[in-house]
C-alpha cells in the first residue's frame, strides 16, 4: 500500500496490485480537518492507512465519502471515530452485512472478522459540494455504473477526480456485475469529459490523462460485443463466458470477471433488469479462476 501525494494536499492510497478487496482510497488535507474518500475491507488494511494520514496530518477525518456500497470501500467507516459518513441514497438499499463463509472461502488471506458496514449519517441523491481550506470537492451522482449507487468526488481546482469503481485501472480488470454495463461506458465517457489531469480508480494505478480510461471502455464494449454473441448461440451463459478468446485480457488481474460481466451484458440485452444471483456467479468466477491459473 502506496500513499501518493498527487498534488497540494491532495493524496491517493493505493491498495497493490488493486485485485479482490484491494481498494483504493482518497486523503484531502485541511487545516481543521480532513476527507477520506472511501474506507478499505478490513480492519489491517485501515490501520495502516489511518497511521500513513497521521503521519502527514495532526488534524481529524471529518468526513468519509463512500463512492458506492461495496465492503471493500465500505466496511471500515467506523475507524474513522466521528466523522461523518457521506453516501449515495442507493447505498442503503445495497448494503448487507459480509457475506464472511463466501468470501473466507474464496479469499482466505483476509480477516473479515470485523469488517461491517456502518449506516451513513447523509445521503445524497444527485451530488454536494464539499469544502476544505476553500477548495471545492464536487460529490457527484453517476447513475447506474458500477453500481446503482455511486458516487464520484471532483476538484475542479486541481482537476483531480476520485472515480471509485466506475473506474478499475489496466491491468485491473473492469467489473460491473451488480450495476450496469452500458451504465459503465456512460459514466466512464461522463469521466472522460471532465479532461482531468489525474483519475484516481477504484482498482489499480493512478491514471494521469484517460489512457487508463480509454482501456475500460474498451473491455466494456468488448464485453458487450461478446454477450450479444452469446446470445444468439447458447442458453449457458456462464459456459460460454468460459469459452471466450480473452485476448489480451487474459493477462489482467482477475481475468475471471468476464463471467460477472457477461453475466450483466446478457440480462440488460434480454432488458432483464432482476437481481443477479451473486452466490452462483461469485463462485462460478471462482471456479473459472482457479482454471485460468492452471492453464
């Protein structure tokens, strides 16, 4: 784990190399006080991190921004002791408590034993602007992408945006398998227009210009051409995700989310909007992970 100073005051905590439960988190600094975009997944994890911020400040965490309602960039909000925890309005609907025998399962090189979601003290429904130090941090809503919640923070001053899981960073793999994803490549095109000078992902490296953005949509749209494909020669979708060519996708991280992924792309072109089975298609990408790492 990285904390980088990215420009006045303004840091990113990069979670290496940016894989399950590896996510990344925002540091505003302030003379009073101090904002933290996003939590980490466990306990370990936000030790090191609160430690790293006392290092550079002597001033409290006010304010925790959660771009969405993920554990891994959620269930820690209750180290920060007395700040206030600011969510999109959709995060109420999305958060349950850890799924722990899952996920102990799958990932047992994480103690989950503590990590829990915290209710928000705000939400918001289209966005707020935040001030630190006279610099505005515009929280906006960005509907319907990774998530059905998220949540994005920009600073215009510095052009510097907080992107949360809208966007996963090459060689991170991109996953929308509980939001949308035409949702995503809308948002991440939303992004795009915003001609930052730096995004700060969800997953993986920082992204100084849109090249990183650029490769998102690039798999989205690769994904989207692959459903369509599926379904007009196989009722089996998590067979025939199985059987794609990844390309050069095969050597990012967790290639395995295509399963997630197309999953996704298949319901919305059937205009299935229901929920997906989350248990079933965590383990089948699972499944697929461990032959992935065999082949």
């Amino acid at each position: 784990m990285e904390m980088i100073n990215i420009d006045d005051n303004i840091y990113a905590y990069i979670n290496e190399p940016g894989t399950w439960f590896r996510g990344n988190s925002g540091f505003i600094k302030g003379n009073k006080m101090n904002i933290v975009i996003d939590s980490l997944a466990t306990e370990d994890m936000t030790k090191n991190y609160i430690n790293e911020i006392s290092r550079i400040s002597n001033v409290p965490v006010r304010i925790i921004v959660n771009t969405h309602a993920h554990g891994d960039h959620a269930w820690t909000n209750y180290m920060f002791e007395n700040a206030i925890n600011i969510a999109q309005s959709n995060y109420l609907e999305s958060i349950n408590d850890p799924t722990e025998k899952l996920y102990s399962k799958y990932f047992p090189d994480f103690d989950f034993s503590r990590s829990r979601y915290s209710v928000p003290d705000i939400t918001v429904s289209h966005g707020i602007s935040l001030y630190i130090d006279e610099k505005e941090i515009k929280v906006m809503h960005l509907p319907n992408a990774h998530t059905s919640g998220d949540l994005i923070a920009y600073i215009p001053d510095n052009k510097i945006v907080f992107t949360g899981d809208i966007l996963f960073s090459k060689p991170c793999t991109p996953f929308a398998m509980t939001g949308s994803i035409r949702g995503s490549i809308m948002a991440l095109e939303f992004l795009k227009s915003l001609r930052a000078r730096v995004y700060v992902p969800g997953h993986g490296p920082v992204s100084y210009g849109t090249e990183k953005i650029d490769a998102a949509l690039k798999y989205f749209k690769f994904v989207q051409s692959e459903a369509s494909k599926i379904l007009n020669s196989s009722d089996d979708v998590i067979a025939a995700a199985r059987s794609i060519d990844l390309g050069e996708y095969k050597s990012w991280l967790n290639p395995e989310r295509i399963i997630g992924n197309i999953s996704r792309a298949c319901m919305e072109l059937n205009n299935n909007e229901t929920m997906i089975n989350e248990d079933k298609i965590i383990s089948a990408m699972m499944d697929y992970k461990e032959l992935l790492e065999r082949s």
